[in-house]
C-alpha cells in the first residue's frame, strides 16, 4: 500500500547531500542547486528545511485532464488510446520560449488547486477506462518521488505510464525515474551547447547522455519532439546535424516530431514557425534515414500520418488528432505488406478521439 501524504506537508525527497557549510545540495539534476536553510532550488519545488530537502509539491496538481495519446505527442504508443494527464509547478529548465510558463515558471503554490494521492490518480484514470497516465504540463523529473510512487500504483492497476520530459537529469536518479516509465516523450530542444545555454539555462550534452541512455538500456519507448523557432534553431545545418545525430546514436527507428512555435513567454518577439520550416525539416531528417518524422502544432495531415518505411503506404492516416484509418495488425505490422512497424502497439478497438477533458479527483480519506 502506498502511504498516502498530506499535500500541506512538505514530503522527504530523496537525492540531495549535506554539505560541510551546512547547506544542502540537489542531485537531482544536473544544476546541483546548494541551498541554505529555507531556500528553494531553482525549480523552485524543492527547499531545505530543518537541514533536509523537501519536495513542496507532493500530492498538489495544476489539474487533470484526459487527452488523446497523440496530444504528448506519442503516434506509436497505443495509437487511440486515452491518457490521464497532470503535472504540478515548476521547472529545472528556463526556457525563455516556454508554452506552459504559467505552469512550469510558476512561483505561485496556490495555483496548486487539486490534490490527490497516488492512489488516487490511478484509480481514477482506471475508472476512466484510460490506457495511461502521463505526467506532462511541467517536467516530472522535478517531482520525481510524486510520479514514481503514482507510477508504482498505476502499475499496480495494470495502467502504462509516460513522462513528457526534457530528460535533464542526472544519471542516478534516471535510471530510477525511468525505471518507472513504460514510455516517454523527450524534448530535445535543440541541437548546439549555445541554444541551450542561452535560451534554456542548461546544456545540451546532459541531454543527449539521457537518451542514449533510455533507448540503448531500457525498455522504455521513446519519441522526440524539437520546437522549431524561426531564427533559432531551425537552420538546415542544425536540422540536419540533429537528425544524424538520431540516427547514428538512437537508430532509424525512434520517431521524431517537429514541432510550430508561436509567441510566447520571453520571446513574443520572434514569429510563429511557418509551416514550411516544419516540412522542410521533415523532408530533412527522412533524407537522413529516420522512418518515422512528424510535424506539429499546424495543420498537416501528411506529417501527422505513419507510413510503412518498407512500402511506403501509410499505416495511421491522422487529421490533428483524430486517426482517419488505422491499418496495422495487432502486433504492429503494416496491414499492406507485414513489415514491423515500431513502438508499442494492440488490437485496434476504436479510438478517444481528439478531445480534451478535464477531470476532477476527490481523494480518498487519508489512511
């Protein structure tokens, strides 16, 4: 049975070591945050408190909602299927191009309105006939203990379990965290030291270690998702490089999405990405081997669609979210020629389709 915490408490976090100064520092992620007595790490939900650290945000959401897979975005993940999605506040990232800040930058606790229990969750995602649960808006890696012990109940129900997560951790608690996760959705948010130093206030190569790391020694299913921002990170040169990067390090195989940025947060200044950019960056990174390169975030049923990287028909015809025709087999074969179509797949029953509904959790008594 999983211990059931009041979420006004603050909850033990693991990963931290104290430092002979007497503070305390995270190992969490790669930014070692080194806190004194009070002081919140920089993703703001973890503190010390009384010489140890704290997870802040255990048992507190921003909300919940059931989405359709696609939305993580996972095509090749149980195409169809619903997944109960929630996150917290906060971020070990400062991403000044950010589309969920009012989440992940949040400084604010009272946005934290829900409140639920492991248990909880997973007995409701269950009660909604979901596939999954996600753990999304902001990246869980920061409430690491709160979607592991989720995670264990999820399981424990027969549920599938997803991070969508920018993957900067450090390798520990990594192997922990997505020792828990069926699959994950990976931003990988560009592709030079410099972009991510400067937009993002981390490194690329923490990154890079994370998913070699996933795809080589776990079984978790993985997908990637770059945003594309005019001016930024969307030259062909770095397309090109990240795609090779892909192929070389992860295989032809692991699905990427190219993702339309709009105006938002700190860069309200650069415009939206022009549909084409994504396109061409699509036409890219297939010219480079991957079989299975998506665009988002823009109207394009050819980039939204899977097709067979041996005949060449496509397999999941999509429209934004809603799958039009579904012709793999059971085991996630071509339904034209037989050839294996990667990720994780079932007997097709029909899909959620491309609603979004949220939900409300009534906890369960504390025990």
């Amino acid at each position: 049975m999983i211990e059931q915490a009041d979420p006004k408490e603050n909850y033990p976090a693991r990963y931290w070591h104290s430092l002979p100064d007497g503070r305390v520092q995270c190992d969490l992620c790669p930014r070692d945050c080194r806190l004194h007595e009070g002081q919140r790490a920089a993703c703001f939900v973890r503190k010390m408190v009384d010489g140890k650290m704290v997870l802040t945000t255990y048992g507190r959401s921003s909300g919940f909602c059931i989405d359709p897979v696609e939305k993580k975005p996972l095509n090749h993940f149980y195409p169809g299927s619903s997944i109960f999605s929630f996150g917290t506040a906060g971020c070990n990232l400062a991403c000044k191009f950010c589309q969920n800040w009012d989440i992940s930058k949040s400084r604010d606790s009272d946005r934290l309105m829900d409140s639920a229990s492991p248990e909880d969750i997973a007995r409701t995602a269950a009660a909604h006939q979901c596939k999954s649960v996600a753990f999304t808006y902001n990246d869980p890696v920061i409430f690491a203990e709160y979607a592991m012990d989720t995670a264990d109940a999820c399981h424990a129900l027969g549920l599938q379990t997803v991070a969508v997560t920018a993957g900067y951790i450090h390798a520990g608690p990594g192997r922990e965290f997505f020792g828990k996760m069926d699959a994950a959705n990976v931003d990988l948010k560009g592709f030079s030291d410099d972009f991510y130093v400067k937009l993002c206030g981390g490194h690329l190569q923490p990154v890079l270690d994370t998913l070699v790391y996933l795809h080589h020694e776990t079984p978790c299913w993985v997908e990637l998702t770059t945003l594309l921002i005019p001016g930024h990170n969307d030259s062909d040169a770095e397309i090109e490089a990240l795609s090779k990067w892909v192929a070389q390090e992860m295989g032809p195989d692991v699905p990427l999405h190219f993702t339309a940025f709009h105006p938002d947060w700190k860069m309200e200044d650069v415009p939206a990405t022009p549909p084409a950019t994504l396109s061409n960056a699509r036409n890219i990174a297939r010219a480079n081997g991957l079989h299975y390169v998506y665009t988002g975030n823009v109207h394009d049923p050819e980039g939204d669609s899977t097709y067979c990287p041996s005949c060449g028909q496509a397999v999941v015809v999509r429209d934004w979210y809603q799958i039009e025709r579904y012709q793999l087999t059971p085991e996630g074969k071509c339904g034209h020629c037989g050839t294996p179509i990667a990720g994780r797949f079932a007997a097709w029953t029909g899909q959620f389709g491309r609603q979004r509904v949220p939900v409300r959790i009534h906890p369960s008594p504390p025990r």
